[in-house]
C-alpha cells in the first residue's frame, strides 16, 4: 500500500497522545488521503489522456471530459480558475471586506486584464465540475481530507511525463502532496524533470521502463523525502554495480527495488563508493 503519512497511535492514554493530534495541519494532510487514484491499465500514451478517462479505482478532483472535450483548453480554463480562487483566498486574508464573487477566468484577450480567453464550452464544463470539487488551496488552508496524495499510471504506454504537474490539477486536490507516485511498466526512456516538481514524493517506482542512462538518477537528489525507489527492469540495471552506485548517490533511501536498505548494507555500500572514487 502506497505511504499516506505517519501511522498513529492506538489511543491516547494518560499524557501520551496520538502523534497526528500534536501535528500541525500543514503535516496532517498526509495523513487524511483517499486511496491511490489508479489509472493503470488505461491505454494511456500521453499524460495528457489522462483528463479523457476516469480512474480504474479511487476519485480524481475532476470528472473526466466528454469525448468532444478539448484537453488543453480545459487545462487551461482550470489553470486560471484555481489561480483565480487562489488571489480571492489570500485577499480574504488581508482584507476584512467582503469578497466579490469568485469567476472563472474567461475575459476576452482586448480587455487588457491579462486574463485568458476560454471557449464557452470549457466554462460550462468548469462551472458544473465546480460544485462538485475543493480548490487545493482552501483543502490546504482547512487541512480537511485530500481525494489522494497517490498516483498509479503503470502499465500503459507513456513515452514522456512531460506536462504532469499541468494534468495534477485534475487528478488530485493538492499536487504539492504527491507522496507516491507508480509509472512502472511504460515506455520511458529517462527520468524527466517533471518529477521533480512533487518535493512531497516518497515513493516513486520506475521499474519496467527503458532508462539506459544511469547518471539520471542523479536527478532524483533533488527530491528530499524520497525513501523508496525501483529501478530494475531498465537497461540500467545491466550495470556492473548498479544498485551500489544508485543507493550511494541517494543517501535517504531506504528501500530499493522492493528490497529495505540496511545499515549494515548501507555502510558496506558508502565504504565501496569511497574506495571506487580512489580507483
């Protein structure tokens, strides 16, 4: 099962109490996540179908598109009107008038606001998606309970992720909270920058694809909190020494390739890295 957090006490006895309860909110939304939205299995082949189709299991922030619908442009419309709910938010803090209505973004590209143009047809799908769905930054203000923080696009045919942190937006309520993320079993040929705009990722499986440059794990430094990684499957993993080279550059992991990472392994690793650089 993918991390949702720290795991919490029984009860609360005495003076000890559960761990989650002492946490502030910003650390409790990990702790409060649906299920993975899954949409392994899909036929996928860009990220961006992944607004065309709903998930095998769990519940994405949006519904999925019509067949008519225009991916992009609606990707769009939902860019500005979370960026709009976002500005009307921070005014609210920082002003004690009332709020004016919170619109979607669709002025026309004369009027000189700057805003977006967006077709009728992706206002209306908006408007009715709307009711029904919490913008990020209001689930982060309340540290009420996120769709999911969990992410499954194995088993597909993804060439690149190219474009992901754009789609998040409508799979999850929080992007920023991605801890877990599976796009085992494509056809990806190197890790991508895009996954590197998910600072909260834990747990990234990348194992069946086709990476066959080892440096670019190398990438994955950028990413604090990640503990858990798969990697064989891929070309690289035909390198002599490869799981020690790879747990060596990325000191936090703690399991690699469904295997738990020792001390004593770890130790035997960083004496193997130090003698190889004096090689």
């Amino acid at each position: 099962m993918p991390p949702i957090g720290a795991e919490a006490s029984s009860g609360i006895t005495g003076r000890h109490r559960a761990e989650w309860l002492t946490q502030p909110i910003s650390e409790q939304k990990t702790l409060a996540a649906g299920p993975p939205v899954d949409y392994s299995f899909k036929d996928l082949k860009t990220v961006l179908d992944l607004v065309m189709v709903e998930p095998t299991s769990g519940t994405a922030r949006k519904p999925a598109l019509p067949p008519d619908g225009n991916p992009m442009e609606y990707l769009e419309a939902l860019a500005a009107q979370d960026q709009a709910r976002a500005d009307s938010e921070s005014l609210n803090m920082t002003s004690t008038a009332a709020a004016s209505p919170l619109l979607i973004a669709a002025g026309n590209p004369g009027n000189g606001s700057g805003t977006p143009s967006v077709s009728n047809s992706s206002k209306r799908l908006l408007t009715a998606q709307r009711s029904s769905t919490t913008s990020p930054n209001h689930v982060a203000a309340l540290g009420a309970k996120l769709n999911s923080n969990s992410l499954r696009l194995c088993n597909n045919h993804l060439l690149s992720l190219n474009g992901l942190s754009r789609v998040m937006r409508h799979v999850l309520d929080d992007p920023s909270q991605l801890v877990w993320l599976d796009v085992s079993s494509n056809q990806l040929g190197t890790i991508e920058d895009a996954v590197l705009e998910f600072p909260s990722l834990q747990v990234l499986y990348y194992h069946g694809n086709n990476i066959t440059n080892i440096n670019d794990v190398l990438k994955l430094q950028a990413l604090p909190k990640l503990n858990k990684l798969t990697l064989h499957g891929n070309p690289i993993a035909e390198t002599k020494n490869y799981k020690n080279w790879v747990v060596a550059h990325l000191p936090n992991l703690r399991n690699m390739d469904f295997g738990t990472i020792t001390k004593e392994e770890r130790n035997k690793i960083e004496t193997w890295f130090k003698l190889s650089k004096k090689k």
